[in-house]
C-alpha cells in the first residue's frame, strides 16, 4: 500500500481535516505555503468586528476585584515597610525627633516620635487601611457592574471595533 506522498508524487503536500484517515486531495506549493491568486482573494485591510458589551456578570466582577483588590492591599503593606525602613535607614525619623525636640524646649518633659511612628504601628495602619481597601473596591466594582447592566439595558452597552492587524 503506498503512502499519499508516494500516491501525488514528491512535491505535493496532503493536508487532512478532522479524524478522517483517508488521503485527501493535493494542495499546490504556493498553497501550502500560504499564497493565494490576487483573483481568488481581494486585497483589502485588516478584518473588522463590531462588538458590543451588553452585561458585566456581577458575580465574575465580584471575584475578579477582590482578588485585583487583596493584589493591592499586599503591595500597600509592603509598600509601606520598605518605605518605612528607607526613612529610617536614612535617619529622618531621628532628625525629626530631635528637632521637635528642639522647639518644645527640655521642659516639655521628653518627646519620642517612634511612640507614634514606630514600625508595628506603622504597619498595622497600613494593614488596616488595605482590609478596608479590599472591601470597599469589592463593593464599588460589583456595585459597578449592576449599574452598567442597568445603564446597558436602557441604552444599549458599550459598542467595540476589533481589528485583526
């Protein structure tokens, strides 16, 4: 039994679709390499779709923010010790202590910027504020995504042109 190759000579290629086994017919080299006859297909642009965005699933926006959200929170914390630890690395928190110091004068009694700026604190805001920050862009977004359906029904939804470049 003889191969397809063999069956269309050397310089054919065989190109099958689907599960079928059978051999099909020769495609031509400028074909199979991807060039058609300016006859066959007109020369135009790049191909257009109109799209238009009718419903946001609030369930999938839901989901998506808060896991975009806690991304967020995590880089605040972190943001904020290393923040933290470049100022103090740098000594301002010493230099501002010590010049507070100086204008409240030695009868004030003594003054400690790390009881109010210390790292612990510091970051235990920073934490709080990213709790926060994950609950209300959670709400706001899925909050967002009923106003658009709602918006959407009465006018339409957001229209789209895709281009295939």
């Amino acid at each position: 039994m003889s191969t397809p190759e063999q069956a269309y000579g050397s310089g054919a290629r065989t190109f099958t679709s689907g599960p079928s086994t059978a051999p099909s017919r020769p495609v031509s080299e400028s074909a199979a390499r991807g060039q058609t006859s300016t006859a066959a297909r007109p020369i135009s642009g790049p191909r257009k779709v109109r799209l238009t965005v009718a419903r946001v699933d609030p369930w999938s926006a839901m989901k998506l923010s808060f896991l975009l959200s806690v991304a967020i929170g995590i880089a605040l914390v972190v943001m904020t010790a290393v923040l933290w630890m470049i100022l103090d690395g740098m000594g301002v928190f010493a230099d501002v202590d010590r010049t507070i110091g100086e204008i409240m004068g030695s009868d004030a009694g003594t003054f400690n910027l790390m009881d109010y700026l210390g790292f612990g604190r510091v970051l235990s805001l920073a934490t709080v504020i990213a709790v926060i920050d994950v609950f209300l862009l959670t709400a706001l977004a899925t909050l967002g995504a009923f106003l658009y359906n709602v918006c959407s029904s009465l006018v339409g939804g957001v229209h789209l042109t895709l281009t295939d470049d």
